[in-house]
C-alpha cells in the first residue's frame, strides 16, 4: 500500500520529482494527486530505470563436468556458475540483480524464480539471461534478452563462435489495463566468463507515476524510460530495461505542453571496439532492446512516446549477430474510466468565488445588491467562511440571504456595517452556496460617476489544517461595477417688459403698468432620469399675475425642447399647468429624461 499525499494546488519545482529505486519490496512510484491546479512550472516527473532491476553480470567459469546443465537451458540454479541472470519482473526477483543505487552486484539471497534464478527463459516481463553455448567453461557469451512492459523486449544475441540463438529471451508484454500497472522488467544480463565487474547486467526498467489534477497549466516533462543494457568486453551484453508505466488525468482542459516518454533502454553492446575478424569471428551476443512502456491520457494535447529500445550491436561492423529490438509500447485511446479525474477520496476543499451585481448604476445613497457565489471542487469542508468588505462610503443594508439556507452550520457571524463575514458553511464537492446582499450607497457629491470595484473571498481549512481560500478580484471582472449616479436638473430664469418689447435678460423691471414675462427653463443634466418633477416659481413682489396672459384663462405658456407651444389654464384642473397670485405658479413635469429640457413662461402687471 502506498500512502499519497493530497495537495488542493501545487507548482512543480525546478528539481525533478522523483522516487526511491524499486528495492524488491517497494520504491520507483510517484503519485501526484492534486484537487485543483497542478502547475508544471517547467518541471518535470523522473522515474527513469527506477522500475525492476536488471539481472547483473557476472564473469562465470563454467560447470565442468557437472551435470544438469546444457546450451539448451531455460533456466537453471545459481549454484552452477554458468549462463546469464535473468532481470528482474513481475514473476519474482532473481539471486543476483544490479543495484541500481551503486551499479554494483546485489545478491538477495534466494532463488527467486522457480528452478533458477539463470538461463534464457523470460519470467514474465523480465528478460532472460543469455544461455551459454558451452556450459563447461561457460566462453560462449550470448547477449541478455530486453525487459517487457507495453511491448514485449528483444531476443539477446547469438553465441559466439558456436553461433548459438541461446541470447535470453525478452520479457512478454504486459496487459494495458488500469486494474493492475506494472513496473517495466529488468533486462537479463548476458553470459560472461571475461570482463570485469558488473559488465554485461541488464538495465532497470522504469517506474510508475500517476498524476491527477483537476487542471493544469504550464509545460512539464514525465519520464519512465528504461535504462540501457550494459556493454560488455569480449563477453555478452545485458538487454534493456523496458518502459515503465504512466498515467496523467486531469478534469477540466488538455494538456498542452506536457510531453510523456516512457520508452524502453537499448541493447548493450558486445565487445564494440573489436575488429570484427573473419566472417565476423569476434562477435559476442548484444543485448535485446527493451520493449517500451505504457501511457495513458483521458485529454489531448501531450506529446507522448512509447518507443522500442533498439537492439546492441558487436564489433566494429556493428552487427545484430541474431539480437533484437523491443517492441514499441502502448498508449491506450479512448475515454479512461474506473480513475476518471480528481475526485476519488478527494481531502481537500478547493473554493472558487465569482461575484456580481443586478444594479450597476445606483443612485446616490440608494441600495446596491450584490450576488456571491462560492462553489467546492474538491473534498467536503463544514468550515468555508464567506468575508467581503464593502467599497469605501458604501454601508451594509439589511440582512443577507443564503441559499441554500440549509447549508448553514453555524451562525457565528463577525460583519460589521462596512464588511460582511459569514460563517460557517458546508459544501460538498460540487456544491455551490449563494449570499446576495444589500448595501447603502454614499453620498459625496464628489463620487459622482465614479465605477466601485468590490471583491470577495472564501475561505476554510483541509484536512490536514492547511489553509484554503478562493478570491474573486474586483479587478478581474466588471461582473460587480458599480456606477455611482447623481441626479440634477438645472433651472435658469429669465425676464423681458413686453410693454416696452426688451429682449430676455436675467433682470428687468418696468412702471406701474408695464406687463413683464418671467420665464424658467430647466435641464436635466444628471445621470438618469427624474419622476415626479414639479416645476415651480412666486409671483414676484409688487406685481399682479395676468391670468388671461396667453388667451381667455390661459395664464401658463409651456414650450418643450422640440414641438410646439402649448398653454395651460390658470386654474387648478386637468391639465399640467396652473398659477394664481397666491399660489405661484406649478407645471407638473412628471417623468423627465436624462438631457430633456424645456420652458414655462407667466405674465404679471407692475404695481
């Protein structure tokens, strides 16, 4: 059982995240789980010939006269010193693998494979070791066959002078199923009796990664590639290590910008810089390539590679010598299913807030409302707290409302008049929680057309007591602009003595008898319209108003910005106009737009 950490978001660093070497018991597996954003920053994930070991090389002197052994052997026991060791698979681990920490020979003391732990058979998706063509002296040197995975690995090389295709045989391939995910198998080493130290082991295969996110973002590299065979002098060669084994899912989004390799290692090399003698007499058996691995994506957009390892080559001619490549590995298409996204056992909460307004323009000292809405992708919290405080003058206005009302857990609320602060809330993954809420405009003139920004945040903690939150930025989104409007209407007087025909100026007056025309015009300059607009105005002193100014009871005269003239009787009936020496004079403007304007004009007698 592995135990994996989950992260609400993370950003890889510029070091690779990597994991320990499979060991025999655990180690080469990286999980990374991650609920909401995983940010590549240009990392990478490195499990590279981090999977099954490598059979190790081992300079051998043959059995003697001992019998039991043959060039024929699929397998055979570690006490006889004769033939490759297989690598390492998901079968068993053989006596003698290469450590892959000191690249030195490990002996794990037990015959890990049924019958021997040596020779060409292939446990399962490890490679065989190369069978020796003469088990006496154990000279005959055939190549270690490839480690398997997606794809099958490569048969090692033929045996030298006996010309022999005893070279191990490559590890199977391995199902393309997201039930069970495998290492990629070690190579087998090839079969030695010269050399020196751990010349002619197998390489490692790669290891597992599986990556979850509910997105991601940026550019990043995974690698599971199997190690290279080893090379050997005068001897055989170790077959490649195979592939290993990667998933990358995410929710939402593709992944543009991450490229995957999980491809296997190459054959070694047998003796490469020796001439290749008569009819290629010097030739030693390479090592197979290892098979390439398997990678699975549920979304387009990463660059991905499967590729085989090829085979290693002896002499200076560079030939096979009956070594072969692996075979290319597997990159399931389709839809994944059974580990779709980031959502199973999903521990940690991740909030996203939006925020907007149904009044973008409000009045001076009106109410503005506003909506927020806070929904968890993530893992369940019973602690998310709701906090936005109010734009500079503005004033909460009444009591918020929250729906769903049932996902209240506490009341414990800390607003004050110029911030709102709510808590507590459940939310579940993929549920969503709504405050509208109402407030107080100001009232400074000054203001006067000014947009008001608000935002507004979320916030509670995992599992493990880290913090979470989930911000909506004012900034970002006009979703929540707020207009400040201010009304106006600007009125102007004028007066003219129609006895003596002056022109209109802003005073005049005349003698006893003279008839004045006083006339007001108004503008509605604010930033909206106005209702219920009463425009009014006294009779001035020592003056009597001319009831019949304009016509038999006709004492107000209204003309609109366009149109014609039209007269009001003096009295107080029906119509929008009346004046009296008492009551002055009323025109009932009712509803004026933005920009309208017009004039009402009356007639007195100079006392």
């Amino acid at each position: 059982m592995i135990r994996v950490p989950q992260y609400g978001t993370l950003t890889l660093g510029a070091a690779p995240v990597t994991a320990e070497p499979w060991d025999g018991t655990d180690g080469g597996v990286v999980v990374l789980d991650v609920t909401g954003t995983l940010n590549w920053n240009g990392g990478s994930v490195n499990v590279n010939a981090l999977g099954f070991r490598g059979g190790a090389g081992q300079g051998l002197g043959g059995v003697g006269a001992a019998t039991g052994y043959s060039n024929a052997d699929y397998r055979n026991v570690t006490a006889g010193a004769v033939h490759g060791n297989k690598g390492e698979g998901l079968a068993g681990t053989p006596r003698f693998v290469l450590d892959p920490v000191t690249s030195t020979l490990l002996d794990t003391g037990a015959e890990g494979y049924p019958n021997g732990s040596r020779a060409r058979g292939a446990p399962g998706n490890a490679g065989g070791g190369g069978t020796d063509g003469a088990v006496n002296v154990n000279s005959q040197n055939s190549g270690g066959g490839g480690g398997g995975n997606g794809g099958g690995g490569g048969l090692g090389g033929n045996s030298w002078s006996s010309n022999l295709a005893t070279g191990g045989f490559g590890g199977k391939a391995t199902p393309a199923s997201l039930s069970a995910l495998f290492l990629g198998g070690g190579g087998g080493s090839g079969s030695r009796n010269n050399g020196s130290g751990v010349q002619g082991s197998g390489g490692a295969g790669g290891g597992i990664v599986i990556i979850r996110a509910g997105q991601t973002s940026g550019s990043g590299t995974v690698n599971a590639n199997g190690a290279a065979g080893l090379g050997s002098d005068n001897d055989g060669a170790g077959g490649g290590g195979a592939g290993g084994t990667v998933i990358v899912m995410t929710a939402s989004g593709t992944l543009s910008g991450v490229s995957v390799s999980a491809s296997g290692g190459n054959g070694g090399n047998a003796w490469p810089a020796q001439a290749p003698g008569t009819n290629n007499s010097a030739a030693h058996g390479p090592g197979g390539g290892g098979g390439g691995g398997i990678v699975y994506t549920n979304v387009a957009g990463a660059s991905v590679t499967a590729a085989n390892g090829t085979n290693g080559t002896s002499t200076t001619n560079v030939v096979a010598f009956g070594a072969q490549p692996g075979v290319t590995g597997t990159v399931p298409g389709g839809v994944l299913t059974g580990v779709q996204g980031a959502r199973e056992g999903a521990a940690c909460p991740v909030l996203g807030v939006s925020k907007s307004t149904s009044t973008p323009a409000v009045w001076r000292g009106a109410k503005a409302t506003y909506s927020v809405t806070v929904t968890n992708s993530g893992g369940a919290s019973s602690t998310v707290r709701v906090q936005d405080t109010l734009p500079a003058g503005f004033t909460l206005s009444g009591t918020p409302v929250v729906t769903p009302a049932g996902a209240r857990v506490t009341t414990a609320d800390a607003s004050t008049a110029t911030a709102l602060d709510l808590k507590t809330f459940r939310l579940g993954y993929g549920e969503s929680l709504n405050v509208t809420f109402d407030a107080l405009t100001p009232t400074d003139p000054a203001l006067r057309g000014t947009v008001f920004q608000n935002s507004a945040a979320a916030s509670t903690t995992d599992a493990a007591g880290n913090a979470v939150a989930g911000t909506y930025l004012g900034s970002s989104s006009a979703a929540e602009d707020v207009r400040l409007l201010f009304p106006s209407l600007k009125v102007t007087k004028a007066v003219r003595n129609v006895t003596r025909s002056t022109a209109f100026g802003t005073s005049g007056g005349g003698y006893p008898g003279h008839r004045l025309e006083y006339c007001l015009t108004y503008l509605n300059d604010g930033d909206g319209p106005l209702n219920g607009v009463n425009l009014t105005d006294s009779i001035p002193a020592n003056t009597a108003v001319l009831t019949d100014a304009y016509g038999a009871g006709l004492g107000v005269q209204f003309t609109p910005a366009s149109g014609a003239a039209v007269t009001y009787t003096s009295a107080a009936d029906a119509d929008a106009g009346r004046i009296s020496q008492a009551g002055g004079l009323l025109v009932a403007l009712g509803s004026v737009a933005q920009g309208a304007s017009g004039t009402a004009c009356f007639q007195v007698s100079v006392r």
